[in-house]
C-alpha cells in the first residue's frame, strides 16, 4: 500500500483543487451524482462513485471512485499466454479520478477520461499463496447518461480503451508470470442518481 500513498496523494490534490470550497461562488448551484456499478457485486466486489458538476461548467463532471472486482475467466485469459494457466486476477482496490463531458449541451452522450491506480492479487491454481501488484491506468471512454423518467435516476452504459503499466509488485507465482495487458477494454453500465 506504501507505494500507491504518492499516487493516492496527487488524486486528493485533485479532489481538492475541483472541489465545491475551492469554487465557493459556485457551489450552490452545483449539482452532485452518486453511482454504483452493479456488476462488480456480480464479481464479488463493489464500485462507487461520486461526481460534480460545477455551475460554472454545467455539461462537465469530475468526480472519484473506489471499486474492486474478481475478474471472470474471459478477462484473465486475454492474452493467450494466461491461456489454461489457471490463474485467478483480483482487483483487490482501484481508485480513480474521472472527467467527462456531455458532446451537445444538456445532451446524454458522453466522453471521458479515467486516471486510476489499482492493486492486484494473484493466485495460481496448484500454487500455493498470492502475489500482488500496482498498476497506473489512462482510460478514454464513451458512453450515454440516460434518465428513464428524466429524474434523478440515471443509467449509464460506457466502454472505454485504456492503457496500463505496472508501477510495482510482482506477476510471478510458482515459476510462472502472469502476462499483464498494455491496452484494456472494458465495458460496463453504472446506475446514479443526482442531487
């Protein structure tokens, strides 16, 4: 954990610096979102997020989320030499910060950006313990904010292609190394409400 304080450390900065206090003359028209991520409760995990839309940039949102997943069988083998090597990936903690956009004013089609630091574990089936890992991921993505009854409740279906390097740890377990992704696809739908 010693090694994602830095990068856990410029994210708060982030925070900080988009923050409603920062923009006191705006915060009270500001609007606020919370969303969730129902399939990662599907995989054993969780994902929630909040966002902020300044009055000053009403079709901008930045916002922050914590989420973590088992990753299915379809994920880990991507790559064929992770291929029937048994291996089980965990995203064990992923923190990122996000920005996005509305492409038409007051519209529902998004584009955004996604800076994360996550950590992995890792186990091998036959193997005995786990190793785990750090990684810095840069995520492009589009998507729609739909509102069913144009409330506050909104879903939102997005997919994006990122870019991942590992920061630290280790991908080696029993003699073998897990083969990790430069660029990752990814797609899922977020359910939110806004206030």
């Amino acid at each position: 954990m010693k090694s994602l304080m830095p990068a856990l450390g410029a994210i708060a900065s982030l925070l900080l610096w988009a923050s409603p206090a920062t923009h006191a003359e705006s915060a009270a028209h500001s609007a606020w979102s919370v969303e969730i991520d129902p399939s990662t409760f599907a995989f054993g995990g969780h994902a929630f997020h909040v966002r902020w839309s300044p009055a000053a940039l009403p079709d901008w949102r930045f916002g922050v989320g914590h989420y973590a997943m088992d990753f299915p069988d379809v994920f880990v083998e991507m790559l064929p030499s992770n291929r029937d090597e048994g291996w089980n990936q965990r995203l064990d903690q992923g923190i990122g910060v996000f920005a996005e956009r509305t492409i038409r004013p007051r519209g529902n089609a998004i584009l955004g950006l996604q800076l994360a630091v996550q950590r992995y574990e890792l186990e091998r089936d036959g193997t005995a313990g786990k190793v785990d890992y750090n990684t810095f991921l840069a995520m492009p993505y589009a998507g729609l904010r739909w509102r069913p009854r144009g409330g506050a409740f909104y879903v939102m279906p997005w997919a994006g292609l990122g870019w991942s390097t590992k920061l630290s740890g280790t991908t080696e377990l029993g003699g073998e190394d897990f083969t990790l992704a430069a660029i990752v696809p990814f797609a899922t739908m977020h359910l939110g409400y806004s206030f």
